[in-house]
C-alpha cells in the first residue's frame, strides 16, 4: 500500500461525521465551511455552519442580503471580514457564474478573498478534484512521517505544494480523499504538541519516529492575547451594531471601552476594514445598512 492508501484506509475508519463532508453538502456549503474553518475550531464552526446554511443555502440567498447581515449572522466567531469576504463571493458568483460556485481552480481562485488553500480545498472537496490541498495539518503530517522533521515551517511554499503533490493518487477521486485524509490525521492525530502515535497509521514508517528526536520544548507558537487588545475593543464595538435596530451613535458606542484612544482606534479599523459605515458625523451603521430606510440619524 502506499501512503495515500494507508491515510484513506485510517479515515474510512476514524473520519469526524461532519456536516459539510456529507454527499449531499453543495459547493456553496463546502466554501462557507473553509471560510469559517479559518483560525477557528470546528466545535464553534459546526453550529455556525448550520445556521449560515439554513439561512442562505445558496450564494444568490445571502447575495440578495446586504453585507450587514452576514456579519450579523457571523456572530461571536472572530475576524468578522471573514463574512465580508463570503458576501462579496456570493455576489461575485451570482454575476460571474450565474450563482453556481465554479469547479474550475483559476476561477475560484478570481473569486474575492479565495486564496490558494480555499480554492484548492473547494476544487478537491467538492468536486472530487486532484489538487495539493495543504494547510497546516497537512504540512506537519508530512514533513514528520515523510521528511522526519518535528514540524512544519510557519508558512506554505511552492514546495509543500510540489511534496503533497507527489503523494496523491493519480485517480482524482481516490485523490480528493487522500487529501482529506492527510487533514484529518493532523487534526486529530499528528498534533502539533501531543501526537497520539499509537493512533497513526504511519506509525511503523514514519520517518520522524525513526529519527528518534524529541518535539521542541514549550510550545510551538506563543498563543495571541486577546484581552485588552485592539482585537477585543474591536469585537465589543461590532456587538453592539450588529445587535442595533437603527444608527448607533457614537455616544453609546464610547460607552463599551474606557481607553478612548484605543476605542477611536478600533472604530477607525472597522471603518477602514468596511465593516462599519459612519453616517452623518457622529451616528454608525453596518456596512450595507446605511441604505435602509430605518438607517436614519435622529
């Protein structure tokens, strides 16, 4: 069996029942769960997920909404231009593919804030394609069983591509599930500080076991504080207007932070990010509310 084998035949037997891997999950669905998917846990993406797809199942739902919903809908997930970045796809598939989300890579690649992992990842999982597919699980998975390194760089190279590559099947469909497989084991199993070997299917020939070297101590990125950042100030001022029937005024929102040099400073990145609109010269609205009637100073 080949590697590609080995990692398939593990996750037939140990994949997560999750809900965007299921046959009937559309293209639009599998998008939506790699946007949200982005520095945020699967626990915390499941429901959102559900929720995302019951309200716009496809892109020509959420495209008919103003961008203000989707980071409504978007909630307490984190990096909210995520939502952004998913209504001007939507919008974008609704005027350049007639609201189907393109099997092509370069055209998912010209979608707006599809990048090389997304479009990859889209192309292979839902529409069975042979593409290196490669985040950050999967680099580790590789560059420990097949190169016997301890872990993967920071970033993801031509060459991670070129070595992922190498490793799929030639059958595209055996391919696409290969591809998912390798995400799979680094996830669950070939974690980056506690790998539960005993579990892999690479046990035996992994190159990094054979080396016998120990993981690095300490761990292998110093986590990101969030209180008291501008990140938090930021989240606070969004609670705020996306729970507002109406424009805020700026009087309420100096009311969620003391420091008023970093509040001016978070409301200005929102601003500059398109995620907030000012109106007039003191009042604040979603982006895409300001066209609402209700969107009225008082």
């Amino acid at each position: 069996m080949t590697f590609a084998d080995d990692a398939i035949a593990w996750f037939d037997q140990n994949a997560r029942d999750l809900p965007w891997r299921q046959p009937t999950t559309s293209a639009w669905g599998v998008l939506v769960s790699e946007v949200m998917l982005q520095q945020t846990p699967v626990v915390r993406v499941e429901p959102a997920w559900r929720s995302w797809m019951t309200r716009w199942p496809t892109p020509a739902d959420l495209a008919a909404d103003p961008p203000s919903e989707a980071i409504r809908m978007w909630g307490r997930l984190g990096y909210p231009r995520r939502a952004m970045r998913l209504h001007a796809c939507a919008v974008a598939i609704v005027e350049r593919h007639g609201g189907v989300v393109p099997d092509d890579l370069d055209q998912l690649l010209a979608l707006p804030g599809v990048g090389t992992y997304t479009g990859r990842a889209v192309a292979t999982f839902a529409y069975g394609q042979r593409h290196p597919v490669v985040d950050t699980n999967v680099r580790r998975v590789v560059a420990r069983a097949v190169e016997g390194k301890p872990d993967a760089g920071a970033n993801t190279t031509a060459a991670d591509l070129v070595a992922v590559a190498d490793l799929l099947p030639e059958d595209e469909k055996r391919a696409a599930r290969a591809s998912i497989a390798f995400m799979e084991l680094g996830a669950i199993v070939c974690t980056a500080r506690a790998p539960r070997c005993p579990l892999c299917p690479f046990e035996a020939s992994c190159a990094w076991r054979a080396s016998g070297r120990e993981l690095p101590e300490g761990p292998s990125r110093k986590p990101q504080r969030y209180a008291g950042t501008d990140r938090q100030v930021r989240g606070l001022l969004l609670e705020v207007l996306r729970h507002a029937t109406g424009p805020v005024p700026r009087q309420r929102l100096d009311m969620v932070w003391q420091d008023e040099r970093q509040r001016a400073r978070a409301l200005a990145g929102l601003v500059e990010d398109g995620l907030v609109e000012p109106l007039g010269a003191d009042d604040f609205v979603l982006a895409g509310d300001a066209e609402r009637p209700s969107a009225q100073p008082l």
